[in-house]
C-alpha cells in the first residue's frame, strides 16, 4: 500500500514532467502539497544564473 500511494502521488507526478520535456540539465524539482484538492504538485526551478566575475 505505501508504495502504490508513493507511486500515485510522487511517481506519476514526476513522470509527467519529465516525459513533458519541460525539463533540462540542472534544474530542480519541487514537489508541494496543493491544498485545495489534495494532489502532489510538481514545478521546475531553473538554477540561479552564475555571474561571471574578471579577476583583473
């Protein structure tokens, strides 16, 4: 039972996004807790931008 809840509530949720394409080299996945109706909610965070600093 609690791997078919972590499959349905984690598993799927991640498949989606990552079989959306959506996703690329270094970003994260946050998963949450939508209150409203009680389902995981996957979202992708792009990496902060590495600003480039000249040493001279």
């Amino acid at each position: 039972p609690l791997k078919r809840a972590i499959q349905q509530y984690l598993e799927d949720e991640l498949a989606d996004i990552v079989l959306s394409g959506e996703l690329e080299t270094g970003d994260t996945i946050l998963m949450d807790l939508d209150k409203e109706n009680g389902k995981m909610k996957a979202k992708i965070v792009k990496p902060a931008p590495v600003l480039n600093q000249n040493n001279n």
